[in-house]
C-alpha cells in the first residue's frame, strides 16, 4: 500500500494530507491565527470550585475558563478518590496540560497529569510507570522495549525518572534512539520544571510543536513512502528538525517546487470540498448520510440505486460492506470525534451483520485517533465512540449560516480569502494579466481589505500585479469570482 504525506503551507495557515494509494485519508487544518492548544502546558488559576460536578474552572489566560475533573488531578495534588474541594481551591495556582481544545460553547479540558511526546516514547514526570502501546503486539517485542528503558535509565544515573510510554513508532527502535529520546525528554522537561517556579499564573509555559512538526512526531509510520512539502522555507526548516530528531526519515522529505497546487495535483481540494457535504456516495450507487450535531453524530445507509443481481439480503449486504469501508475513511478524513451512531441497512442474516462490524472494525485500526465500537442496539443501530481532542474539518472551515437560522454551514469569510488568494496563484501561473479583480460579497470583501490586507499585499507583492476588489450583494458568502484585467 501506497502512502504519502502532502504538506502544503502558507503564511496564513498549514494544512497536511494523508494520501493513500491516491486517495485522501485524514486531512488536517491549523490557522495562523488560531493554533489549537492540545498538548500546550499552563500555569492556571482555580476561578470556581464545582463540589456538585466533582470539578473545577481554571483561567488559563483564554477567553473561556478551562475545565478540569478531579479525577484528572494527580496525587501531587492529592488523591483523585477525595471530594473535589479537598483537591483544589479557589485562586490556587495549578499546572495543568490541555487535554481538549475549546470546542463550540465549551471551554478546554485539563489535567495535572503531563506529558509529554517525543518521537518514540511520551514522558509522563509524575508517574514511574513504563507501558506499551497495545499496537505493538508482540510479547517479544514489548519486553525487549521495556528492557532498553530500564536500562537507558540506569545509564544515565537518572533520579526520579518519572514513567513512559512506548509509542507505536518504537517497534523495532534501536536502545541508541530510546536513549536519544530520553535524553531530549529529560531536558525539556528541565526547562518546563524552571518555568513551573516562576512563572504567574495566568501563563503558558510550554506550547506543543507545529502540525507539520507534529505530523512528522505523530503520523509517519514506515509505510510511509514520501513527505512532499511545497513551501521551500518551511521545507529547510523540517529538514533541520528532522536532522536533530529523526534523521531515518532524512530521505523521505521531497521539496515539491512543481506550479501546479501540491493538493491540486493530488486532488485533495476536491475531496475536501465533499467532506463538507451531507451526502456520500458509494461507488456501488448506495449512499451515506453524514449528520453530525452538537450531542452525537448519525450516519444512515441507504442502497440509493444500487439494486444488486442476485437478492435484496446480497444487495443490503454488499451495500453495508462498502459503507462500513466508506465510513470508517469518513471519520478520519472529516475528523468526527465523541458518540456515533450508524444505522446499517437491517440485515436478516446473522453471519452478514458479523461480516459487516468486523470490516468496520478492520478499517478502524487504521485510525489515529482512538476508537471503540460499543455493539449493536436492539434497533439495529451501530454505537462506537471515537476520541476528539480537536475541532472537526467542518467546524473549523465553516460557521453556522444566518440565512437558515443556523440549520446548515457555510464557509467563513475567512476560508473564501483563502481559496480566492489560490485561486489567483493559480490564474497566475496559467495567463498573462495586468491585474486581478475580485468579485464576492461584502463581508468577504471586508475581510480582504480589513485582516487579509497585509496578506494581499504580499500576494501582490509575490505576483507582481495589482489586485482590485468589488463587493457583489447578489453574491452569496461562498460565492466568488477572480477576473483577468
């Protein structure tokens, strides 16, 4: 099986793409602006202690107050089995790690319980506990990773080691690179432990890499064939840290200098725009119907015009199969987290519905992002959970629409500035023009000139032409157009 990476960034924003044998897998997008917060470690403040919850608000310099449980508070700060109110207290200071980012209404999800990952190990400084990830399956294989530790520990006279975990990247690692990662664990976590004492609270005192740097850290495996990145700049600069880290991935980063769009010519913006959509088709003529909503997301199978050559159970049955394929890529690729209800077309035949959870279950393992399926309900329905740590595909590209009192999505004025300033790349590259005009709708157009005006100088900075702008009413947010002068 065929895999590539495609990292395609610009001032603005990163987005990376998982290709598999052509076709797109997970896609993840990261605004300049806006970076997400998992992994970064604060000095907070207890605002509100909620004895009734068992929880507590802690400000950690957001707009929102965080949120952390009491059985997320480590021994350090006492017993997680004690009353919340024994644990903390109001304006106590608290180190705390983000666990969730601020999704919707909801403020991030803490804990005092920190770690942090390097490229085959996750170092966790209030533990002494060593684990495996349960992806290394072989019992040979795990004493042999759990020896290296204890034996790079001992090596290196360390006191109070704290505890790890084996990440999946470590099958097969050499003691050399275990204790390489240990090394640069070890000295991070002294630079955390110096801010700890003496910064304020509220502040940030370790904020988690790049997601070009956090892809190369959590996502490469070695089916990975290429890493392809289309920004020269950020190309050296991966490179150096792929030097210092992780030097056997060296010769699989490519600079892709091409004119064409690196996710143009990998088809990836097409497939991006259809993770938007409510409607999946499948290639047999059935189709998946995508509904997520605040509490859980459904997802209804239906045979559409599929109708099969033999009987209606084969038909059905053929049908649940592909969509069992089709919707496990569905939740990587539009990042679908929390409760997940699937609604299969019933089937008569005991061994089918088997056949169908156990090829869900087969395309789940391919998943980051942690996956359970609980069984089938007496209705017939599929419930599984899937791991959300950060906002869907859908919720960072769109916003709710005030045209349909916030029944549907558009995109933001934000991601139209965006796809116009490609779109002019791309006109560019492909005609001779004096200038460019640009025609969209007024808080789109307020944004260019407003936000985006330091962008677009340097856009025409870059290209070399004057870009003119005119607002359309007519023309709805998502609507756009880029005219030749």
């Amino acid at each position: 099986m065929s895999e590539e990476i495609l990292i395609n960034i610009t001032p603005m924003e990163s987005r990376v793409a998982v290709v598999e044998n052509g076709v797109l897998q997970e896609v993840h997008v990261e605004r300049t602006q806006r970076r997400g917060i998992v992994g970064n470690i604060y000095k907070g403040k207890v605002v509100r202690v909620l004895p009734g919850m068992q929880a507590a608000f802690v400000d950690i310099g957001l707009d929102r107050a965080a949120f952390i449980h009491a059985s997320e508070i480590s021994s350090r700060e006492g017993s997680a089995v004690e009353p919340i109110s024994a644990l903390v207290h109001d304006g106590q200071s608290l180190v705390v790690q983000v666990t969730k980012d601020p999704i919707g209404t909801k403020g991030a999800r803490l804990t005092t319980q920190l770690s942090i990952p390097s490229r085959y190990l996750v170092y966790m400084p209030r533990t002494s506990h060593v684990g495996i990830s349960l992806r290394i399956e072989e019992e040979v294989e795990r004493e042999r990773l759990k020896q290296i530790v204890a034996e790079c520990v001992a090596a290196e006279g360390i006191e109070e080691a704290g505890g790890f975990i084996l990440r999946t990247a470590a099958e097969g690692a050499g003691a050399d690179e275990i204790l390489m990662d240990i090394r640069y664990l070890r000295r991070l976590w002294g630079q955390i432990a110096g801010q700890m004492k003496s910064a304020r609270a509220p502040s940030l005192i370790y904020e988690d890499l790049t997601l070009a740097m956090r892809t190369l850290r959590d996502l490469v495996h070695p089916r990975i064939e290429k890493i392809r990145i289309d920004s020269r700049e950020n190309f050296q600069k991966i490179s150096q840290f792929v030097a210092e880290l992780m030097p056997e991935l060296d010769d699989r980063l490519e600079h892709y200098p091409g004119e064409r769009p690196i996710f143009d010519l990998y088809g990836v913006e097409d497939e991006i725009q259809r993770a938007l959509e409510r409607k999946v088709m499948l290639k047999s003529g059935g189709y998946l119907v995508v509904d997520p909503a605040e509490a859980m997301t459904t997802i209804d199978v239906n045979t559409g015009a599929f109708v099969g050559h033999r009987t209606l159970e084969e038909t059905i049955f053929k049908t649940n199969l592909e969509a069992a394929t089709a919707i496990a890529r569905q939740l990587r690729l539009r990042n679908i987290g929390g409760i997940i209800i699937i609604d299969f077309i019933d089937m008569e035949d005991e061994e089918h519905r088997r056949q169908v959870l156990r090829t869900l279950e087969k395309q789940l393992e391919r998943d980051h992002a942690k996956t359970n399926i609980i069984g089938i309900t007496e209705l017939g329905l599929v419930q599984m959970t899937r791991k959300r740590t950060r906002e869907s595909l859908e919720q960072i590209l769109c916003e709710p629409c005030a045209c349909c009192q916030a029944r549907g999505k558009l995109k933001t004025p934000e991601t139209i500035c965006y796809e116009i300033f490609r779109e002019i790349l791309r006109e560019a590259r492909a005609y001779q023009a004096e200038g460019y005009r640009v025609l969209a709708s007024q808080r789109v157009i307020d944004r260019l000139l407003d936000e985006e005006s330091g962008n677009v100088a340097d856009l025409e900075g870059f290209i070399g032409r004057p870009i003119k702008f005119q607002v359309e009413s007519m023309y709805s947010q998502e609507q756009y157009d880029v005219v030749l002068l």
